[in-house]
C-alpha cells in the first residue's frame, strides 16, 4: 500500500506538469526548459515508483504462495520419508535433494538405531528433527539444529519478536566470535 500511495502521488504531480505543459500549448506559449525538465524528472521518478509497486505486488504473491506452518513441515516429512524408501541410491536424486535441502536453509539430524525385534517385523529405526542449521562463525562446519522456532510455536510464542530478537543476538554473537577466534555459541572441551 506504501508503494501504491507513493506511486499515486508522483502520478499525480507528473499529471499536473503535464497539463501545464498542455495549457501552454492550447495558448500558443513556449514551453519553458524549466517545465520540461520538470517533466522528465518526474517521469523518471513515476518509473522507478511503478517498478517498485510491480516489484512489490510480486513479492507479495510469493509469500502467499509459500507454504508454511503444519503444510510446510507434512510436505517437507513426505519429501524426506520419499528420498529415504525409494530415491537415497540414485545418485541425481541425492544431488536434487541436497540442493532442495541447501535452498531451504533445513537441516535434517538423523539418527539410525538398531532393530530391537526380528528383521520380519515392521518397525523404523530412524528418526530425523528438522530445524535451521547452525553452522560455526569461524569455520562454517556444520554443528547441529536450532529448532527455537519450533519450540516458539509450540509454546505460543510471538514468531516476530522472536525472530528480531534471533536477529540481534546473531549479530553479537558473530561479532564477538571473531573478536575471540572461535564459535562463542559452542563451549569448548574445557568448559564442558
């Protein structure tokens, strides 16, 4: 709505010039530069401002489009229960879930155990957490799952206030890690 009203106003203001321009015209006056230059600022300035309405209009069609919340996680579950049963051995498949996994900022924890009954009964031996990936500052290995945001949901926490303050505690944590030359969010061996 931002961009629409600012788009408006300088739609406007090029109207107003243009029919400036146009009164002159009717009375048989010169156009003065003054009035032309005028114009072509505001023309220019009306196209950026309609770019950015279009590019914001766009965008807010994808967010509609992108799943999230139970949707999001049952498609992501079928998507990963599909690669382990049938597509983890062929090797394009591999690469296509790993680039669906990289572009999706998900990390998948999985954890294989082995069958307590007999190999003829049915029963998973794995079980898998999907969160954000946290990888360390320094070394960019990857070391574990933040699923605070999960966690935020499931105790009704405000998903946006946490996320500002995630935000900021990233920042400071970056920051001093690389005053300090290691991950601060990790202990290490000594302080465990």
């Amino acid at each position: 709505m931002r961009k629409l009203e600012e788009r408006n106003q300088t739609e406007q203001k090029l109207d107003n010039l243009k029919s400036s321009r146009q009164r002159c015209w009717e009375d048989n006056e010169p156009v003065p530069d003054e009035l032309k230059e005028l114009i072509k600022t505001k023309q220019d300035e009306y196209d950026k401002a309609h770019i950015g309405y279009e590019r914001s209009k766009l965008d807010i069609q994808n967010l509609k489009r992108k799943k999230t919340g139970k949707q999001l996680e049952v498609d992501i579950h079928k998507r990963v229960k599909t690669f382990i049963e049938k597509d983890r051995f062929i090797p394009s498949k591999r690469s296509e879930f790993n680039m669906f996994l990289k572009e999706s900022g998900i990390a998948i924890d999985v954890a294989v155990f082995k069958k307590q009954h007999a190999s003829t009964v049915q029963e998973e031996n794995y079980k898998f957490d999907v969160g954000i990936g946290m990888y360390d500052f320094i070394t960019a290995k990857y070391r574990g799952l933040d699923q605070t945001e999960e966690a935020a949901v499931a105790f009704g926490i405000d998903l946006k206030q946490l996320r500002e303050g995630e935000a900021r505690r990233e920042e400071f944590d970056k920051k001093h890690s690389l005053e300090v030359g290691r991950d601060i969010r990790f202990p290490t061996e000594k302080e465990l």
